[in-house]
C-alpha cells in the first residue's frame, strides 16, 4: 500500500534529463501504487490544451497507461500550468484536483494543494497571480495563435527570473499564519505541498507540513504508506 507525490517536475523540452527521468518513473516506481498526485508545475508552462508542447505530448501517453493500468492519478494545477485543462487530463487518463483538496491518507486526513496560496509575503507575486486566474485574462491569452502566446510566456519567464533576483528568498517562502489559517480552515493536521523547492518535512506547533522538492537537477518522491512517510531524492542515475 504506497501513495506518491510529486512536483515541481517543470517539463520543458530544454531538459530532456527530467523528462526521461520522469517516464522512468511511471513505468517503474509508480506502477502499482495505490495513486499518485502531481501537485503542479508539471511543465515548465502550459500554453492550453489546444497547443500542448513536445514533451506535453510525449509524457500523455505515459501518464494514460499508469492510469490504465489500475493507478489513479491527480493533478493539481501550478503556477506553471495553471490553463491545463479537462481535455489533456482527459488525454493523460488524470483526474483534476480544486486549489486545495483534502484526501485520507491511509487514516490521516492531508491537505494537498500547490502551495504558492501560502506565500502571502510575496505581495508582488499574488498580485500576478490574481491576474492570471481571472476568466477574462485567460480568454483573452488562449484567443492569441500558438507562437503569440509562446511570445508572451518567454516574456513572463524573463520577467519573473529579473523579479527573484530583487526580492529576498524568505518573502518567496511561505507565510506561517497562512499554513496554520489553510489547516485550520480545512479542519487537518497535516499538509503536502510544492512551489518553493525546499523539500524537507516541517513540524508547526503538532501541524505537520511536508514540501516537495523540484526535478531541475534532481527527482523528489513522497513516499506515503500506512507505517509513514519518506521524502527522498532520486538521482538521473537511478532513474
């Protein structure tokens, strides 16, 4: 009985390591499992369904044979992929998740979310974010041609690498108020997320928050079972 979680995995045709390491994956480590739940950022970005990239293309077929080979998949939406839609889960056999979800784990009731909800210090950045989920804005962006809207995605891109170089690492880390205000308001004890690329396992007060790390040079694995959990690397090497 064994449950993974993933993230950060920020698929781009740029860097076909991770890519191969993550196909890797799903036809060894994950086959079997009792699920696996993929807490966004998947790619690098989405620019819809109607234009999926290369790798978006290649990791589908992948993700559909985990899924009908008995192992259900979840998806929740990033900061990255955040226009992936019901007719590429539907390709990739995976079932889409809310801004937060809370499943039993194995007798743990655990919040799963992103996480990028909880940096609230990062004033700039939620501000970008509230944009970007507005029904107009995406309308907007999906009526431009597929090369518009790569125009306009290497344009963030740059944008938010000159951002981070402005701002300290700790504004970009989560806000402790707004992971107790996500547990309490949710009635858990307990949460995975992604987003920051600090993978370790937290303890707040008796509130347990475990964050995934990313894939740039790297996989990072949660292993859930009913005798625990264990965060690990796994090295291309291996994979």
């Amino acid at each position: 009985m064994t449950t993974f979680f993933i993230s950060d995995l920020h698929l781009d045709d740029r860097r076909p390591a991770a890519t191969r390491a993550f196909l890797q994956f799903l036809e060894s480590t994950a086959a079997g499992a009792d699920a696996l739940y993929i807490l966004g950022d998947l790619f690098e970005y989405w620019l819809g369904d109607d234009a999926p990239t290369p790798v978006g293309r290649t990791v589908a077929p992948a993700l559909q044979a985990l899924s009908r080979s008995g192992v259900p998949v979840f998806f929740c939406h990033g900061n990255r992929d955040f226009l992936l839609g019901r007719d590429y889960a539907q390709a990739c056999g995976m079932r889409l998740l809310g801004e937060e979800k809370v499943v039993d784990l194995y007798g743990t009731p655990t919040l799963l979310l992103h996480g990028d909800t909880l940096c609230t210090d990062d004033v700039g950045y939620q501000q970008v974010r509230k944009m970007l989920r507005d029904p107009a804005w995406q309308a907007e962006f999906l009526s431009k041609t597929p090369p518009e809207r790569i125009a306009v995605a290497e344009k963030a891109r740059e944008m938010s690498g000159e951002y981070k170089q402005g701002v300290s690492m700790d504004i970009m880390d989560v806000n402790a108020d707004a992971v107790r205000e996500a547990l309490a308001r949710n009635g858990v004890e307990r949460m995975i997320h992604g987003h920051t690329h600090r993978p370790a396992i937290h303890d707040h007060e008796g509130l347990e928050r475990v964050v995934l790390g990313d894939w740039y040079e790297q996989g990072s694995v949660l292993t859930v079972t009913p005798d625990g959990l264990s965060l690990d690397a796994l090295p291309w090497a291996e994979a």
